[in-house]
C-alpha cells in the first residue's frame, strides 16, 4: 500500500471508530497504529463501560504470506526513537492477566488481518489495570517478523514529565486522555541511580509535593539543598483516609507510594521500568499536578532526588522556502515524544521540477558571494540518518513504512515531488521524525532535489523553533578557529537545546578528529593563548547536579543514556568533534541536547567551553548570549513620509522580521530599497547615488531578469529590493506591513546594517523621494575614528560597534572615505590594517621610513601568516585572518574612489582587544607593503544611553554631539554622524 493510501485507511479508520462509538455506545477507545517492518493498520479497543467487554477490531496490511503471528500486550510504551524498538529491553513482558492474546483468540495470519473482531472479558481500557498507553506486540512464530506499536486513546492525549538529574536519574512520563479523565493517567517511569555504586533498589517510593524545586527555576542550590522545601505531599481534595492500592479514590492524590507500593530503580537506563495507572490524578483543572514537584524516597523515609512536574508542550515547527522561484512550508507537529509527528505540505510553483526532498544534517548557513549555493552538501550535509539505514534497501518511495528509510527521507516516506506544479495541504502521519530529543529534526534543513539525473539540489530551507529562542555562541580564536552555537526556546531551561558546531584551524594545522568537548565551570581568563597551562582558567567541567566521575561513568555516559553524565560533558552525551584544516575545510557538527539549559540557575551562558586533545586543552571560548539585533529607520530628509522601518533578526539562522509603517505617502510612493551606503550630512541631495550609491546587491542579481514586485522569492531580487521582494507602494497613502525575509541579514559581512533606505516616487523616472539610515537599536552604541587629516592622504575610516552588558559585541560596521591631499590621484589595491601601537613623529616623513612607529599588523591571537595564509585569509574566513588584517577580510582600497561601506564580525571596538588606542595603516598600490599613510583609532565619546539595552527594542541611543566633534566633522569632510 502506498504512503498516500494509508493516510487516507487511518482517516477513514478514525471516522469509523467515532462512528461505532456513536452508534454501539462505546464509552472509550483505544487504537494501536503500525507503520514499522512493511506491516500497516491498526487494532482497535473498544469498551462501552468500566465493567464491560472489550471489542477488539483489526484492520492490517503486510504480514508476511504463510506465518502466523502471535499478539500479546507488553509492560511499556513503544520508543519509536531507537533502532531496536521491539525488543524485550525496551517495551517488557507480557502482561501475565490477558496479555496473550493468542491463546484467547489465536493467531493472526495475512487471511485474517485485513478485518477480523474479537470480545475480550480479561482486558481493561479503565483503571489500574489497563492497557492504554502500554505496547501490542505481534511477532511470527518463527522468530523472523516482529513488529509493534503503542495502545493510545483515539482523542487527545495530554503528557506531562519529570525529567531527574541525580542521583536517581531519569524519565517519568504522565499520560491522560483528555476527552475520558475516568480512564486514568498512565505514569511511566524509568529510574536509576547515577552514583555507578548504589545496588539496585526496589524498595524506593515516589511521592509528589505541592511545591516546586526552585533549583531547576529560580535559584542555584546545592543538590543537598535540592529538595529542601517542597511542601506537604500534594492533597487538593483533602483527603484523610487511609489510602489503598485497589481503591485510589482514599488517596491523596500525591501518594504514589499507597497507591502503587514501591518503585525499582536501576543500575542503568532502562534496567527497572514502572508503568501504572492511576485513578486519582489530574493533569489538568485546578488539581493538576502540573508545576509541583516529585520526590524519591529511601527505604529509611529519606528524599533522596526530586524534580518539578511539567507539562510537555506540543511542538509545532516550519520550513518555509522562498527560493528558486519556489515557495511553500512544511509544517511538522508532534504533542510529545511518545507521540507520531504530523507533517503538513503546501508547495507552490515546483514547476515539474522537483523530486525527491529529505531533512538534513545541518542548518542553512549565511550566502556570501554571489555563486554561494546554501543546499550545497558542504553546507548543509546529508540526509538525517541517525539510525544508519542503508538506502539501497529501502523501498521504492511511497510504499514501505516509516522505519524502512532513513528519518531525513521524506520523500522516501510520502512519495516524490516528480511532475508536479504544486502539493497542497497534504497530510501525512510519521512515527519516525521526532521533534523532541536527541534524534530531533528541529533546527535542521529541509533540500528539495531536482527530479533529474544525479538529483542535484535545488530548494532548501532552515526548520525552525517552536518560539522564540534563546542563541548562546562560542566564537573560538587559537589555535581553533570557529564557533559553536546553542539555541533554545527562551526561558523552558528544561527544554531541548540544539548545539551547531563549524571548526576549523588558523595555525595551518591539518585537520583532526576526535576530540572532546565540555562546558566548564567559568568564563576563560588570559591563559585560551597560553603554550603551557591553556584554558585552566576555565576550571572543571560544569555538573551542577554532582554527577559521579568515577566507577563505570566513561561507558554509562553516553548519547543513549545522558542524564547520567555530567551537564557539561558535550562528548559523553554526544559524540567527539573533528576540526577542519586551515584553507576554510571546517567541519560541522550538530546535535541536540536534553539538558543543556540557557537560562535558569543552571544556564550555561556566562560559562565557556574547552575543546581536548586528549586530556590536554586544545582551546577555548565563553558562552555569550547572541543579543537579537534590531535596526530602524526613524529620521528621513525632508521630503514628506514620515514613519519607520523596523528590522529584527534573531540570529544569523533565522528570518529577519520587516515592520513598516508609513504614512503622509500621498499616493506618490513607488519602490524603497535598501542602499548601498548612509545618508551623507551637508549634501543637497542626499539620497542621490551620489550619497547613497545604488542598491544594495552583493550577489549581483540581473535586475531585469528579477520576477514583476511581490511576486517572486526572495532571492530573485537583489538583497536592497523590499519593494520588489513584498510590492510596490504605488498609490497608497500609508503602508502598515510586516514580512519575513530569508534575503536580508543583520549579521554578517552582507549585514544592512549601515546602510540606508530610499524611497522613490511613482514617477515614470522613478525618482529618489525620501532616505534615513539604518541604525542598530539594541545595545549602547562605541564610536571611533582614524582621521587622516596631514600627509599624503585626507578623509577617514569610522567605526561604529553595539556593545552589550555582559561583554559581548556585535559586529563593527566601517565607512571609508580616502583621498589624496591633492584631490585628483586615484590609486588602486591598497592593503590596509589595525596595527599594533599609536602613530608616533614619523606619521609624513619620506616614505620609506614613514609610520614605522605603529608596528607589525595587530594580531592578538597569533594567527600563523605563514604557508597558504593569503588564500586562507578571505571575506568568507575572516576568523583565519589576523585581526588587524582588514584588507584580508573585507577587500583591497582604490583610494579616491570615494566612500565605502562593511560590516566586520572581528574588529572590536571594546574589551581587551579592543582596536581604539591602535592605528590604520593604509599601504600602497597594487597590493604593495610600503607604508602610505597612518592615523590613531580615536574613541568618539558620546553620552550615557537610554536605560533600555540590550534586548529591549525600545531603546534608542540619541548622540548629541559637542562643539568639538562638529568641528571634526569639517575637517574630515562631513563625515556622517
């Protein structure tokens, strides 16, 4: 049966069970879906009182011709995230009272799958002894086809969870049908001890509390002060009988021990598992037990471990494409990690052009020339294949189930996008693309391939975050040069975090493998340089939760089991890096990590990460807070609109928000682009191409072959193009319009930040009308300036950098305006650099002695400049250049060509390694290294900004400039404030 035809059976099946339930009075039901081994369908549950009989109901396709299955129910859920997902290990034993469903209706067989009914007087879909939430198992007799699945309600199903960090680690699950409380809540539990040394306990009980631990929330607690205040055990009913495990109604809802006895706790994940039903328990309403805590109990009465009770929140993500021509979103849903995922499509414009499409391994990168194709395979990887299916051996697409292909392969799964214009509102349920933990597809890539020979790329498009995030970065400069990037949703420390890792060398190292990696306990001192002693600064491994080193902790620490490792131990819960060579060969990496919090008593921000050769430490970086950047446009020339563009990018991974509100347009407003340079002061026409130059277009898009305004992708227009990416402004009187724009970064060499907007008229010459700058708006603002103003050279190199409270600093953005004294001369390729000292007596002597004061280029992270250096060195591999390079990283100067205009990720403007107090020189033509001319780096000071910072949107920094710096201002011909 093809994919399609079994979404539609399960559809189709879901308005036969409401319609059964409607007409046989069915009082609850229970299905097992399968989509695993080829084996498709479901067997229903279905009982019309407490009391009553079960009907059972199966509607199957794929047992293999000639065996006969056996069918049993199993302890535990099925765990579709693991590759072994029926065995013993994973889903327990048989239920000894009625689980064996063989001996009390036979066996199943391909003649009588497809519709065959049963009674079953020994089953329960109610109370302590039912099997909703448990797992059916059928399995050949002859031990070669096994497949299963979970017994879940048919409504919606609300989870809740306890996730324990130590030293009983480990997961307990709440599940409640919300359309049917009188079911029960079904509670999963898989404990064990952290310590490697405990013996395993079956003689441990749980409770719960009606308070929280704030040491997961609000404050940082010793874990022998963890659980130190969490209340009374939790009674919202008042209870004051004695409770008894056959009549849960004289329970306090929180005793979980006089309701189910004791619990076993393990050696290992997975060693002692407890699934029970429970009769007096709310999730939801005024006594649910969302926001108190659980305790574990020793046999001798003592808490032992706790955690807070959360809900799990569904998560509902997107890949949105804008590209090629081709547009639409994928949308995926899952309600929790022991639920299917569904995935909507709507494609439009595919133009017969589309074949197969799959999740990939990483993230969509920032493009920056014009020949950069973001699907390529050294940016976003391969296919997400985390159980390592051989694709040969999968079936052709659309006709074998989830499990059969690798969890990226979707077009495996659904079908492929072959001869097709468009898929619209297509539905297709997926056991096997999970959105919550280690093996997630959040924050990943989705590429659309082209349906030709070699299936080469064609679309892609990042999947984002279920809300709004939280971006932590490590930027590595010795000998490792690169970054490590975390996100997670803002302020749900307890939620997934994803970890995005691209490495490289700046010493002309070759490539390595293998090396660990931790979040360690503080920020890193002056040692991250250091030949002996490097990174000691940064202290032991972060592990707030004491987590015990010793024993078995090197093979209990794993990916499969990382609630028993340190917090920090990024290797231990994941795997090992590989660091790429020097020419810009760096390596990626990216995986997703259950608890690794960024904000709460434990966020790791403000910590830093060490990166090991063997024991040793290779290098190190702290963990800084990407502040989310926010630009307007408020002061326009004079001219009439009035109002603002305001632009929000979260990070470099995410879409840049676009808010325009206008007005007093008058019907006269055409295009509005993003220019090339700032409004110049002291112009008469400011926003000519004289003072603005023209669109900004770094990847040299044809603007005759760009698609008519609105109604192309993104990437068909140049970058500057907001009126070709979202319509024209023709005829209207005011814009109010927010848009998304994957084409126009606020991070980065290709930033707009800087830059300025002009607004043409809707005259047949499109004339220039109105213009204002770009201004960032997070953060308080450093200016500085080189002036050349004596010698051979007039003009200035500005510099303008946002800087943050605890540190950290965006990128800088330099305007350049040079020219000889004389007025007339260009000259072509200037090198230019930050050197290391101040311009001493010699800043005009005779040329070959000239600005020999200010010293070699300014690198202070030792970057080897020797070997393959000036072609490692580029605009794409700043981070291998030296700092002070600026030539390297942005591009030579023609000197007398006028004012230019970039954006620098590693030129700050603040801290230890701050430029100011430094110099710019600036060398001669055609690349020569003789030194032309030389001017300080000048702090320009200004005044304390507004108290909103940082993250606040609102906060505007306003410049009053003194007498001083007007003056200034003519000397170095109006530069602009």
């Amino acid at each position: 049966m093809d994919t399609k035809s079994h979404v539609l059976q399960l559809v189709l099946m879901g308005i036969f069970a409401v319609s059964f339930g409607m007409v046989a009075g069915v009082d609850t039901e229970c299905t097992a879906v399968f989509s695993m081994q080829g084996v498709t369908g479901n067997i229903s549950f279905m009982q019309s009182a407490q009391s009553g009989t079960v009907s059972i109901v199966a509607h199957l396709n794929g047992l293999k011709t000639g065996k006969e299955y056996g069918w049993e129910v199993r302890q535990f859920p099925t765990n579709f995230d693991i590759a072994n997902r029926c065995s013993d290990l994973d889903i327990g034993n048989m239920l000894p009272n009625g689980g064996n469903l063989s001996d009390s209706h036979g066996f199943l067989t391909p003649s009588n799958q497809a519709s065959a009914s049963y009674s079953d007087s020994s089953l329960h879909l109610f109370g302590k002894d039912s099997i909703t939430g448990r797992t059916l198992r059928l399995s050949a007799t002859d031990g070669t086809h096994t497949v299963c699945a979970t017994i879940q309600p048919t409504g919606i199903v609300k989870t809740v969870m306890v996730r324990l960090p130590g030293p009983v680690g480990g997961t307990i699950y709440f599940r409640e049908d919300t359309s049917n409380t009188r079911a029960g809540v079904a509670i999963y539990a898989d404990l064990f001890f952290t310590d490697s040394t405990s013996a395993p306990s079956t003689a441990s009980y749980l409770k719960i509390h009606s308070n929280a631990v704030a040491a997961d929330l609000t404050e940082s607690k010793s874990m022998s002060e963890r659980c130190a205040a969490l209340g009374d055990v939790y009674n919202p009913g008042g209870v004051t009988g004695t409770c008894s495990s056959s009549d849960h109604s004289s329970c306090m809802a929180g005793d979980l021990q006089g309701k189910f006895g004791t619990v076993g706790i393990g050696l290992t994940k997975s060693s002692q598992k407890t699934f029970v039903t429970d009769t007096n328990l709310a999730l939801s309403g005024s006594s649910s037990v969302i926001g108190k805590s659980l305790a574990v109990y020793s046999a001798s009465d003592a808490i032992i471990a706790c955690a807070n009770i959360v809900e799990v929140v569904p998560k509902n993500v997107s890949a949105t494409f804008s590209m090629s021509g081709m547009k639409g979103s994928v949308r995926f849903m899952q309600n929790s990690p022991l639920d299917p995922t569904t995935v909507t499509v709507n494609f439009q414009n595919l133009q017969n052009l589309a074949g197969g499409w799959h999740v990939h391994a990483y993230p969509l990168v920032p493009k920056m020339f014009a020949d950069d194709f973001q699907c390529s395979g050294k940016d976003v990887g391969g296919h997400w294949n985390p159980f390592g299916i051989d694709p040969s051996t999968s079936p052709s697409a659309g006709t074998g189930t989830n499990d059969e292909y690798e969890v990226g392969d979707l077009s495996g799964k659904y079908g492929s996008l072959a001869n097709m214009a468009s898929l619209m509102a297509a539905v297709y349920i997926d056991y096997n693309l999970p959105l919550f933990g280690p093996n997630s597809i959040i924050g990943r890539s989705i590429v659309i391939h082209e349906n030709m020979p070699g299936s080469p790329r064609w679309v892609c498009a990042n999947i984002d975050y279920p809300a709004e995030t939280i971006t932590a970065k490590v930027t590595f400069k010795y000998p490792v040069i690169g970054e490590i990037i975390m996100r997670q949703e803002k302020n749900k420390p307890l939620t997934d975090t994803s970890i995005f890792a691209k490495l490289g060398y700046a010493n002309g190292m070759t490539g390595s493998s293998g090396h660990n990696f931790h979040v360690h306990q503080t920020k890193v001192s002056e040692d991250f340089m250091a030949d002996t002693g490097r990174c000691m600064s940064a202290k032991a491994h972060f592990n707030p939760y004491d987590s015990y080193m010793q024993g078995n902790y090197a093979t209990e620490c794993s990916e499969n089991n990382p609630l028993r490792c340190e917090l920090g131990d990024l290797s231990g819960k994941h795997t090992t890096l590989s660091i790429g060579d020097s020419s810009g060969g760096f390596t990626h990496a990216f995986f997703t990590d259950i608890l690794l919090p960024l904000s709460g008593p434990h966020s790791v921000i403000g910590l830093s990460v060490v990166i090991h050769v063997g024991a040793g430490r290779l290098a190190c970086g702290d963990i800084y807070e990407v502040k989310p950047m926010v630009a307007e446009v408020t002061s326009w020339s004079a001219g009439g609109p009035t109002g603002t563009f305001t632009f929000t990018q979260n990070s470099m991974f995410d879409m840049t928000e676009v808010s325009i509100n206008m007005a007093n347009l008058g019907a006269n407003a055409g295009g509005y682009h993003v220019h090339v340079l700032p409004v110049p002061d002291g112009m008469n026409s400011p926003c000519s191409s004289k003072g603005v130059q023209g669109h900004f277009n770094p990847y040299n898009i044809t603007v005759a072959n760009s698609p008519a305004a609105g109604t192309g992708t993104n990437d068909e227009y140049e970058v500057g193009d907001m009126s070709g990416k979202y319509g024209m402004m023709n005829t209207m009187n005011s814009m109010a319009m927010v848009k998304e724009d994957n084409n126009l970064p606020l991070f980065g060499p290709q930033s707009i930040v800087g830059r300025s907007i002009v607004i043409h008229k809707s005259d047949s010459s499109g004339s220039r009308w109105v213009c204002g700058n770009i201004t960032a708006k997070t953060g308080t603002k450093v200016v500085a300036i080189a002036t050349f103003d004596a010698g051979v050279l007039h003009g200035y190199i500005k510099m303008h950098q946002m800087t943050y409270t605890d540190g950290s600093f965006s990128d800088t953005t330099i305007e350049m305006d040079l020219k000889y004294a004389n007025g007339t001369q260009t000259t072509n390729d200037h090198n230019w650099h930050v050197h290391e000292s101040k311009v001493g007596s010699d800043g005009t002597v005779a040329l070959d002695k000239r600005c020999k004061s200010v010293g070699p280029h300014y690198n202070p992270y030792r970057v080897n400049t020797t070997g393959s250096y000036s072609s490692d060195c580029s605009f794409s591999n700043p981070l291998r250049c030296e700092m002070g390079d600026i030539s390297g990283k942005q591009g030579q100067y023609d000197i007398g060509s006028g004012r230019v205009l970039f954006n620098d990720i590693d030129l700050p403007l603040h801290g230890k390694f701050s430029v100011i107090g430094r110099s710019i020189t600036v060398h001669t033509e055609n690349g020569g290294g003789g030194r032309l001319a030389c001017a300080d780096i000048v702090e320009v000071k200004a005044p304390t900004p507004s108290p909103n910072t940082d993250n606040t949107v609102s906060g505007a920094v306003t410049y009053k400039w003194n007498l001083a710096v007007m003056l200034l201002c003519l000397v170095v011909m109006c530069w602009n404030i």
